[in-house]
C-alpha cells in the first residue's frame, strides 16, 4: 500500500475514500524533476513527490502551488507529510511555503508531524468506514459503490437535490426513509405540494426500483440541435475549447492561445448562426461563457441568439428520477452506459491543458480533444435516453 502526498486531502475529506485509494495506488519510479521522498510507516509506503523546488546551500526550499483562496487543516498536514517524508528520505527541508493566487505562506511543518502520523495511524487501522456525503462524491470513481450501499439504508439523505430544510421538515412529519416516503404519498404531497412532493415521491421509487421514473412526461417535441460544451481556464479568463456535435460530427474549435480566444469564438458563433438549430449543452456553464466573452469583445450577440441554449441538465432534474449518487453529467451518463475514454476530468483537465500549453505536445492535445468529444457524446446520450423515456414511460 501506497500513501502519496496527494491523499492527505482525501484523508481529510473521506477517509473511506482514502482507504480504498490506497488500495489502488501503485509506485512508479519518477524521474521527471520531482524531488521524490519514500518511506515506511506502520507497514505502509508514504511517497512525497515535489514539483516546485529550490536548492539552497543549507537545504531545500518546497514551493507547493494550490488554487484556493485560504489555507485549511489539511495543508499543515500535508506539508508535515512532505517535510517529513522528503526528511527521512535524506533530504534537508529548511523551508515549506504554500503559494496560490490568493497567499502566500511559510509552514512550520515540524509542528504538525505528530499528527499527520496520528491521522495515519487512526485511519490506516478504521474498521467498518461507512459512506458520509462530502464535496468529493460528486466526482468520486466509488460514488455508485456507495450510493448504492446508502440507498439500502433507505435515508433520505440519497435524494438528489433535496434540500435540507425540506428533509427536515419531511422528518418533523413522521416521514423518515425513503418507505416513509412510498407509503405517505398523499402526506408528502400535502406538506411539500404536487410538483416538489411528487418529485420526491419519484425519486424514492427510482431508488426503490433502481431504475429511471418519469416524473412528467417532455412537453414539446425537442428539436434537432448542435450540442456544446467548453473548457475553460478560468484563472486566465480564457475559453480555449468549443466542441459542437452537429449531426454526430465532432468539430473542435480550438484556440491554441488567447490571441485566439476573440477569433475562434466568433468561428463558433458564425456555426451556430450558420447551422440554423438549437444548442443543447449541460448546466448553465456554456451560456454564462458565451454572454461573457460577447460582452469582453463587444460582439453585440442580441438576447434572441440566447434563446436558443437549452439547458439538459435541467430537462433531466425536472423530468426524470434516477437513483444516482448525483446528477453531474458523468454520472448520469455513466448510469446510462456512457464510457468516457479518459481519466480526465473537470478539474484535472485544466492541469492536462496547462501542460499542452506548456509543451505544445500534439498528443496531449488529443487528449483534451478525446475529453471534450466524450463530453459531448455523452450529453446526446442522456438527451436521447430522456426522449425515449418519455416517449414510452407513463409518468
Ligand atoms: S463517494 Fe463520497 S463517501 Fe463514498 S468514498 Fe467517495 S467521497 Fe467517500
């Protein structure tokens, strides 16, 4: 087993998530520039790999990067991991500062070893770890292994999109788990009215029957359209990537910098406009992006072109049930039997693209390419499954 610098965040987030990713976690030997430290506690191999770096004549001096805008517990620990790692390893650390675009921090590692080998200690030897719902589910490769094992506990707590107001007052009333739910239709209806009640009486019986529910049917035919999705590099406001599927065609419009950005974007607008159909894309992203870049270069797009941005994620949350740990599009489309071709995802993909930018290298780029294109296969997936549900379930 195999703990990484990376894991301490997990251990902090899910430590049943950690666990299971020790599992799988595999050593490689890295010659790439890292300062690399290995070591051994409790039987455990623990590899602190840094990137950033400076050698001074006393030691060394780590700089690790992050994005986000304050230090949290995690970081200390973290750095104690590096520090001491790297320190058994033989390497002198003289310095640990943690840099982002919002700090920039010295830390006193030594003070947190202890406990960073405490929370090892403590959570290497946990029995009996249960799922808890955190940020990271959302992204997660064991969201379904644990959805599944929450649901067979019939909490409320796996409806999607249930606030917890509305869970507590469901409590209040005597309606605890997802049976209470089934068994009082008519009271939930009655405390929370028909739309809310009767989604939520949906959901309980997708759980129920681990299959889709209509909630109500679509109630229009959906006309053809192109569908949209964009990467981003939201630190440097710029929109690098549009993938449009038009008629199953992938067509990447691809801006190798942001000198491009203004002309790439207005190649994408041209097809559009050219296409003469509706853009069907995946939560509000894509039509926050393209109000934005008209206003940053003035292109004058009038309020009528927006209108033709149909929203499928919304489609999907007012129309379908589906017992899915969330309803992000990899896991909706991954319950519907999407299989993305990349490790990529919405977050690694701007560290993915970063390294293009770096090395121009073509088959990063292809890559990002092969991400984008699943994106938007996979949101013509659900957009399909949708139709048909609704063409043949009576809701
Ligand atoms: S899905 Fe959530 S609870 Fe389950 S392992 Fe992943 S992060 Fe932990």
């Amino acid at each position: 087993m195999v703990v990484f610098e990376k894991d301490i965040k997990t251990l902090f987030t899910c430590k049943l998530k950690f666990k299971k990713d020790l599992e799988k976690n595999e050593f490689l030997d890295y010659d790439n520039g890292f300062l690399v430290g290995i070591t051994e506690v409790f039987g455990v191999k623990l590899v602190a790999r840094c990137e950033k770096y400076l050698r001074h004549l006393d030691g060394y001096e780590l700089i690790i990067e992050k994005r986000g805008k304050k230090l949290t517990e995690y970081h200390y620990v973290e750095s104690a991991f590096y520090g001491y790692v790297l320190t058994e390893a033989g390497y002198k650390i003289n310095k640990i500062t943690y840099v982002s675009p919002y700090y920039r921090t010295e830390i006193n590692w030594q003070q947190y070893v202890t406990k960073m080998i405490s929370e090892l200690q403590s959570t290497l030897f946990a029995k009996g770890l249960e799922p808890k719902k955190n940020y990271m589910c959302r992204l997660c490769e064991y969201s379904f292994d644990c959805f599944e094992k929450l649901s067979e506990t019939f909490s409320i707590s796996v409806l999607h999109g249930v606030n917890e107001p509305t869970k507590k007052k469901m409590v209040e009333h005597g309606i605890k788990d997802i049976q209470d739910i089934l068994v009082k239709k008519s009271e939930v209806i009655k405390l929370l009215g028909e739309v809310k009640g009767n989604r939520i009486i949906s959901l309980a019986r997708a759980i129920e029957l681990k299959q889709p529910v209509l909630i109500t049917k679509l109630d229009r035919k959906l006309k053809d359209g192109l569908i949209l999705d964009i990467e981003s590099l939201p630190e440097e406001d710029f929109d690098y990537l549009f993938g449009i599927l038009d008629s199953n065609a992938y067509i990447p419009f691809f801006a190798e910098s942001l000198e491009n950005e203004k002309e790439i974007f207005q190649s994408v607008v041209k097809h559009i406009k050219n296409s003469n159909k509706v853009i069907y894309h995946f939560h509000n992203y894509e039509i926050q992006r393209f109000r934005h870049l008209n206003k940053k270069y003035s292109l004058g797009l009038k309020e009528e072109f927006y209108k033709l941005f149909v929203d499928v994620y919304k489609l999907v949350l007012n129309h379908l049930a589906l017992p899915v740990p969330s309803y992000s599009l990899k896991t909706i489309a991954k319950f519907f039997g999407y299989n993305w071709r990349t490790d990529i995802n919405g977050q690694s993909v701007m560290q993915v693209f970063k390294k293009y930018y770096e090395t121009r290298a073509e088959e990063i780029k292809k890559l990002i390419l092969i991400y984008n294109e699943d994106d938007v296969r996979a949101t013509k997936l659900v957009l399909e499954k949708l139709v048909q549900l609704s063409e043949t379930e009576s809701a």
